[in-house]
C-alpha cells in the first residue's frame, strides 16, 4: 500500500523515489552536457533500464537539450565593415613615433659615416706618415691618436646613443677650441685651407652626437609627465 500525504493525496513514494532517482536525473543531465556523470556509466543505464520515470525524464530532457542545440542563432547584422571603417587609419602617435624612429637611424647612420671617414683621416698620421701635416713626429702621432679617439667616440655613440650626453662635454671643448683656434691659424696662414677642411668632418660628427643627446633629454621629460598625469 502506497502512503498518501494528508490532506493533499499526493503519494509519499514520489518523494521517496524522486529522492532516490535525483542523482540519477544529475546524472543524466551531465550525461547531455558532455561533463563526468558522478557515477559509474553501467550504475546508471541500469537505473533507467529499471526506473521507467527515470527513463521518461531522460527522453525527455534529451529532446529538450537537442531542439535547444538545433535552434538557428538569432540573425546578428555583420557590423565588420562599419567597425572597420570607423576606425581611424592610424592610431593617433603612430605616425609621430614612426618618424622619429627614421630620423634617429639617419642621424646614427650618418653619425656612423663620420665617424668612420674620422678614422680615415686619423690614421695616416698615427701610423707615421707627418708629409700630410708639417709637425714633428710625435705631435703627428698624437693628433692622430686625439683624432682617432673622437671616431671611436662618434662610433660608439652612433652605436648607443645613450652615450651621446655623456660624450658632449669632450667633443664640444675639443670642437669648440679646434674651430677657434683654426680659424685663427686660417688667418695668419699657418694651416692649409684643405688641412682646416677636414676639421669640417669633426664638427659635423659633434653637431650629431649634440642632437641625438638633445632628442633623449627632450623625450624624457615628455614621458615623465605623461606617468605623472596616470598617476594624478
Ligand atoms: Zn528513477
């Protein structure tokens, strides 16, 4: 005899059986969803061989996980082109940063030029040859290590150019007073026009290495307030 709850009629064995067929049901559900069923496979095709409602509730839930899956998606009008098109062409900075990038690699290419025609210069003197300059043997030698320095520092500088600042105060005295001192001997002819000519050569290779120090100490406070602006 199947107890009946008071009052309602309802028979308690649903309960009773729907508690015991609640993993089951989970089971099944998992089942459908692809996920661990939480019990061996055989435990529960041997509740619903046994249990009709079980087997009732997963035909069921079966037909309802299929017609969900088959539904056509809802139409979505394809925005591609407009997302496209509202796009700006170039991200705004992008054109900027492009264009200092090329005007960084020619100034460091062409400081690599100089530096490379410093080294030509220096080095007849410093290997012995004085017929180019009218100087004893060891001042020739001399010059021609000092000018042999300044193309390892254009060199170097054009290689790194975080080096440049750090550069500036030799080779601006070393310009500075070659200039003045050459424009002087210019007048009172003591150094051939050709001879002053190459120190040409020497200033060019100062004016880049003071350029590219200039545009590192000019970038950076830029980006120290922009941090300064995040934070604030
Ligand atoms: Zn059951």
């Amino acid at each position: 005899m199947i107890p009946v709850e008071p009052g309602t009629g309802r028979a308690l064995r649903d309960d009773y059986l729907s508690m015991q067929c609640a993993p089951f049901r989970e089971a099944v559900s998992a089942r459908l969803d692809g996920e661990p069923l939480g019990m061996p496979a055989a435990d529960l095709d041997r509740h619903l061989a046994g249990c009709p409602a079980c087997a009732g509730w997963a035909d069921a839930a079966g037909a309802v996980t299929r017609r969900a899956r088959l539904v056509a998606a809802p139409d979505v009008p394809d925005l591609t082109a407009a997302v496209l098109g509202a796009l700006p062409r170039q991200l705004p900075g992008v054109a900027a940063a492009a264009r200092s990038r090329l005007v960084q690699s020619a100034l460091r290419l062409a400081l690599l030029a100089v530096g490379v025609a410093q080294a030509g210069v220096a080095w007849p003197a410093l290997t012995g040859g004085t017929a180019a300059m009218s100087a004893p043997v060891h001042v020739a030698h001399e010059t021609g290590a000092w000018n042999l320095a300044v193309a390892a520092a254009f060199l170097a500088v054009a290689a790194a150019p975080r080096l440049a600042a750090g550069a500036l105060p030799f080779l601006v005295t070393f310009g500075v007073l070659l200039t003045v001192v050459t424009v002087r001997d210019l007048r009172a002819g003591h150094v051939h026009a050709d001879r002053a000519g190459a120190h040409l050569l020497l200033l060019a290779g100062v004016v880049l290495v003071a350029v590219l120090a200039w545009r590192r100490r000019s970038r950076r406070p830029a980006a120290v307030v922009a941090r300064g602006r995040v934070t604030a």
